[in-house]
C-alpha cells in the first residue's frame, strides 16, 4: 500500500500554494503540527514534508512552512515579552546614551549579529529554496538532515560541558550560533536544532541555549514569515487563501507556545537524548518511506 501524497501543485508566480487546497479542517490540523515541530528542535519542514505524504495529502509547500513561522514568532514573542522589552529599552537606552557595555545593548547586538549570516545565504538561496518542486525538499535530503542533526545534537550532548549561563553571551558567540542557524536553510535540519546545538557546543547549560537559540533566531524568523507573505501577496493570493493560511497560523501559535514551554521545563531536568532518539527515527523514517516510494 502506497502512502504517496498527490504530484499535483499549485504553482502561482512560482510560489507552491497547494496549501489552499488543503481547506481549513487539514491545515489546522498541520498548524498543530507546524507549531509544535517548528520551536522543539525535531524539524517543521521535515514534519510538513512527511506527515502529508503519510496521510495521503499533497506536500503544503515551501511557501506553507515559511509563512507559519509567523505563529511560531508569535509565540516566542510572548514566551520571553519580559525578557524582549528589557532588551528593546536598554538597547534604545544605551544607543541614545552611548554606553555600549551594558548588558541589554550586548545582547541586542548579539541578536543582530546572529542575523546576518541567515540573510545573506537565504537571499542568495531564496529562488532554490521556495521555487516550486525545490530540489532541497525531496524525502531524501530531509530525512539525510533529519539523521545528520540528531548525530550533532547528540555529540554535542556527549561533548559540551554545559556549563555557561545565558548572560555570558559573547559577540562571537553570536556571530557562530548565526553560522550554525545557515543550516536550517536545509529542510530537516531544523532552526531550533541547529542553533540549540551550536549553543550546546559553545558550552551553554541546556535551557540557557534553548533560551539563547530562540532569542537569537526571532529577526530570522520574522523576515522568512514576512517574505513569504509579501510574496504571496504578489502572487495575488486569493482571499479563500489569505482565510486558510490564518486558520493555520491562530492554530500553529497556540500549539508553538505549548511546545516552547514543554522545551523549556524538558530542558531545565533532562538532556536532549529524547529530542536526538525522535530526531533519528523520524529521519529513517523518512528516508524508508522515500527508498520504498511511499514518499515522492
């Protein structure tokens, strides 16, 4: 029995909408999915890509997943609302004032220096990366990044001496989370994941680089959620559209803002070892799935 999702999409300038056709019943149901994929270090686009073919849906597309990061923003937003406003006063305070050494204007340079490596390699990228039928979101190469993750994430278990504390955040600490966040351009490696493991890495206590990974990827997030709403925009989205997508995005923030806070108390009494074990079977799952063509 094949579990294969439907070749047919829908392609509008380019930009794959095949969500639309989903109607709202199913796309809600992916907002959850979406959502809770999207902040737990395990893969959203990988989760967007299989959980469909598996359930004999079409593939929602590039532009789906991009625009629902916007609920994950949502969610992250209000999670750490005490934390962000510290740092937007202080940084807007320090900048007025000069004083480049306190702590808020630190960790706002920080955010804008993880930025950039994102932005340029994701601009230059964009074209491959949301074109219909992309390369890069074959079964293959998602369940291939799903695996190779989870093998750093969990060296990185193994390794880090999980020790530093959030406000020991360096500039280059920074500039190396940025690096490390470039992956998750690759569906199945994941924003989160790729961050997380960075942090972990350069030594960080758990919860500390979950907080620092969310932190750092919230400009990244928002313009990926932006960009692909401008260009569904330009593309002329029907309001039927614009109706579905907003069903998918209340639903994705509700469950995003689950799934941050189970990471966080997961964080604080275990390891990742669940998140690498899930990681890794979800990837040969995946790669089993497309090898036996019941994934295309």
């Amino acid at each position: 029995m094949h579990l294969t999702s439907p070749a047919v999409g829908h392609c509008m300038g380019g930009v794959d909408t095949t969500f639309v056709t989903l109607g709202y019943g199913k796309v809600a149901f992916l907002g959850v999915v979406q959502g809770i994929s999207e902040l737990l270090p395990i893969s959203s686009s990988a989760h967007m890509r299989a959980v469909p073919a598996f359930l004999g849906w079409p593939d929602p597309g590039s532009a789906f997943s991009a625009a629902m990061q916007l609920a994950a923003l949502a969610a992250v937003l209000s999670y750490f609302s005490r934390d962000l406003l510290a740092v937007g006063f202080g940084f807007t305070r320090s900048l007025v004032a000069r004083t480049w050494s306190t702590p808020e204007f630190r960790l706002g340079l920080a955010v804008i220096l993880a930025t950039i490596p994102i932005l340029i390699v994701g601009g230059a990228l964009s074209q491959t990366l949301n074109r219909c039928g992309s390369p890069l979101r074959t079964p293959l190469v998602i369940g291939i990044a799903c695996i190779g993750l989870a093998l750093l994430m969990g060296l990185g278990e193994v390794v880090a001496k999980h020790s530093r504390r959030g406000d020991e955040l360096s500039y280059w600490d920074a500039i190396l989370i940025g690096i490390a966040q470039v992956g998750a351009l690759i569906p199945g490696v994941s924003r989160s994941g790729s961050t997380l493991t960075g942090a972990l890495f350069l030594g960080f206590r758990r919860e500390d680089a979950a907080r620092v990974s969310f932190l750092l990827g919230i400009p990244a997030i928002a313009a990926a959620g932006a960009h692909e709403l401008w260009e569904l925009h330009k593309v002329g989205l029907p309001s039927h559209g614009w109706a579905v997508l907003g069903v998918g995005l209340i639903v994705s923030s509700i469950s995003a803002f689950v799934a941050i806070w189970g990471l966080m108390r997961l964080l604080e009494r275990f390891s990742t070892w669940p998140l690498v074990i899930y990681r890794a079977a979800f990837g040969l799952i995946v790669i089993a799935g497309a090898l036996k063509g019941w994934i295309h």
